[in-house]
C-alpha cells in the first residue's frame, strides 16, 4: 500500500506537474482514498488509471485534493484588524495597491478584499490577482453567484451594497467582478509576481508539509516590497517569522523587513 501512493504521488507529478509529497500524507491519503473507494476502486493504482485517462475525474480529483472551503469575511475579526490597522498603513501616500489573493479557491476571499478596498481606492484603481490550482473552483469564482451561507459573515450594509438576489442566490456586484483577476497557479511550481503590496493566503498552509510552508514563505516573502503584509489563516501562525524576514504586525499578519 505504501508503494501503492508513492506511485501514484509519482504518476501526479509527471501528468500535472503537482507534488502531493509536499501534501501531508495522512490528510491526503485519507481524503484520496473516500473518494476512489466511493467509486468503487480498492487502490491508488486502479484510480491512477481511471483519473489518467478520463479529464471529468482528473477535474474531480483536483477538486478534493485542494479542499474548496470557503466563504465572504471569513473570520470577521482578522477582516476587521485589515481594514482598521493594516490597510491604512499601506494606502499612506498611495492611491492603488498591488494584492494577491493565493489560493483564492471559488473566490469569496478576493471579492471581499475587493469590496473592503472599494473604501479607499476608485474602482478603477483596483486589482487583485487571484490565483488556484484548480480549474472547476476559478470557473466558479469567475461565474460569481454564491448561497445564502456563503454570506453569512457579510455586513449588512456591504450585502446591500454589492450582492443582487438570484432566487435563493446572491450574484456579486459587476465593479467588483471586474476588480478581481484569476489565473491557475500551482504555488509550489510556478514562479510568481513580485512587488505586491499585500498578500492574502489563508486557509491552505496548513495542509502542507513543514518543507513545503518552508518554500513557500520565501517564495511570499520574496513577492512582496518592503513593508508589504502577508496575511495568513487563523490556524497557520508563522513561529519563527524571522528567519523567513517577516516580522509580526498583529496576529496572522507579517510584514516583509
């Protein structure tokens, strides 16, 4: 069975170019193996074959793997220490910024930076790089109609000002839409822009390796100008930010030395 994923880890890599080693495995593993024994398969080996040569499964497989849990606001309180203690600090003597939404999945988290950020900076003015790895969740960030629990945390006045009623749905605002870019990206593989002032990857971290969280906060670190902010989950704390050169500025935001 070991050699079964080390297999299959293998076979990933070479068709998507995804390193699931970089994935805690028990996480993984147990996730992958639902899924495959739901279809009826008994091994990593026989799902292998099934995900290689039908690109339904493979969108299904990238779909698990990236755990699309998302929603408006999420975690109020950090949202709120953003607006009142971060952003007024990096809009000093500015009038845009540059904002990376990492690991967006089906786009709650850009579109609410959008509409935070509409505050301070002329519609025109704002855009935010939002990037995933999987194709299905940026189809569905891009489409932009989300149910009524992907609100919940919405201040009313923001429900009001930027969603419409679809039915039982709620579709974002046009201007914001239109705020927001997405793009596929791999965040172990692929290189990335630099000189953002401020990055928001949350939420994701915790499913990787140290060795993998190891890359990637140089890589972030890396992207951002001095001064710039990383804006991390509420459960993926930075213990030694600065051998990464960060240095906290309030729980769960860092900002670049």
């Amino acid at each position: 069975m070991v050699n079964d994923y080390s297999d299959f880890i293998k076979g990933i890599k070479r068709k998507t170019g995804i390193d699931l080693s970089f994935y805690k495995e028990a996480q993984m593993k147990r996730r992958l193996t639902a899924l495959y024994e739901k279809k009826g398969y008994s091994s990593f080996k026989e799902y292998y074959k099934l995900i290689s040569s039908d690109d339904e499964q493979m969108a299904e497989f990238l779909d698990r793997m990236t755990i699309n849990v998302s929603e408006f606001y999420r975690n109020h309180k950090r949202w709120e220490v953003l607006e009142t203690r971060i952003l007024p600090r990096l809009l000093q003597d500015k009038h845009s910024l540059k904002v990376w939404s990492a690991a967006c999945s089906t786009g709650e988290e850009p579109y609410t930076l959008a509409m935070m950020l509409s505050k301070y900076i002329p519609m025109t003015n704002l855009k935010i790089l939002a990037t995933d790895l999987d194709g299905n969740a940026l189809q569905r960030a891009k489409h932009a109609v989300y149910p009524e629990r992907s609100l919940a945390e919405v201040p009313p006045e923001i429900r009001r000002k930027f969603f419409t009623e679809e039915g039982s749905l709620y579709r974002v605002d046009e201007g914001i839409r239109n705020a927001v870019t997405f793009k596929q990206q791999n965040l172990l593989a692929d290189a990335f822009d630099y000189d953002f002032d401020l990055i928001v990857c949350r939420n994701v971290l915790i499913y990787f390796t140290e060795e993998a969280k190891d890359l990637l906060y140089k890589k972030f670190n890396a992207s951002l100008k001095a001064g710039g902010v990383f804006f991390v989950g509420s459960t993926e704390q930075i213990f030694n930010p600065a051998q990464y050169g960060f240095q906290p500025e309030d729980t769960f935001f860092y900002k670049k030395m």
